[in-house]
C-alpha cells in the first residue's frame, strides 16, 4: 500500500489538518481506491514550527518510503513553505485558484478548486473515497465533503 498525506496549515481562524489516505489501484480498472486512515487536527493558533516538528512523529506511523506529503500552501505563502522543504518533509505544494488551468511553477502546483471539489465528489459517488470509522474526526472529515452521510462508504 501506499499513503498520501494532505497537509492544511491553517493558524488564526482554520484548524491545521493532516489527512493520511492508504491508495490502491483496483485491479484492472485503473481506478485509484482512497482509505483514509488518519485524521489530526492542531489547535487554533499553533505555531507553523510546532506543525513542522510534531509531523515526522506523525508520519513514522506509515511506512516512511510510500508516504507522499502534499501541502495546502494556499494564503500561507513561501516562508511556510520553505519550512517543510528545509525540514524535508514536504513533497509538492499546491494552491487552490478560481482559475480554469492547472500550473507548476518553482515546487508549486496551482489547481482550480474546482477540479478539486469534482474530483472529491466523482471520488464518492463511485466509491473510491473512504473513511476509517475508528477515527475521532470521521464526522468532521464527512461533513466536509458531504453533509449527507450515505454518500460515504466506510472501512475498517
């Protein structure tokens, strides 16, 4: 298996949240299955050093070689950023736009939140997306993306 974690750093006003999904491709299909298998949220107002520091005793959990950390670097700006690179945590960065074109620029990927918002729901209408119910933060992570819970498939 392998495992990607999706990093929001929010400080003042949003929580910082990391996700850690286990992926699979189903077999034949070439379709992506994702598991989330982690949820962590800091608390309002921790410090981005403290964020830095607490993510490697987190991701020790999966297996180093396979987990991919993702950055929400969207309004953090490059200084944020730059702490995850020189700590060799982060493996891409993305910021969400209103645009329509998908762009990499200097380790940045720029996504429309578009994209992201229909990938998500294509994602649990086919059952590809799913959620641990052990974890504590299930109900959050669910009402996220869907207020209504049949949409969601869950996994052990």
């Amino acid at each position: 298996m392998k495992y990607l974690a999706g990093l929001d750093v929010g400080q003042a006003q949003d929580y910082a949240a990391l996700a850690i999904a286990e992926y699979d491709e189903r077999a034949g299909k070439g379709e992506t299955v994702y598991a989330f298998r982690y949820l962590h949220r800091w608390p309002l107002g921790t410090p981005y050093p403290a964020i830095v520091h607490d993510i490697p005793q987190i991701l020790v959990h999966a297996p180093p070689r396979s987990v991919t950390l993702v950055l929400d670097a969207t309004g953090v700006g490059r200084g944020v950023y730059d702490m995850f690179v020189d700590a060799h945590l982060v493996t891409a960065a993305v910021t969400l736009h209103g645009g329509h074109t998908v762009s990499y620029d200097k380790g940045y990927w720029r996504v429309p939140k578009r994209d992201l918002v229909t990938a998500v729901q294509v994602a649990l209408q086919t059952s590809r997306l799913k959620i641990a119910k052990a974890l504590e933060l299930a109900p959050t992570l669910q009402r996220s993306f869907h207020p209504n819970p049949k949409h969601w498939k869950s996994v052990k």
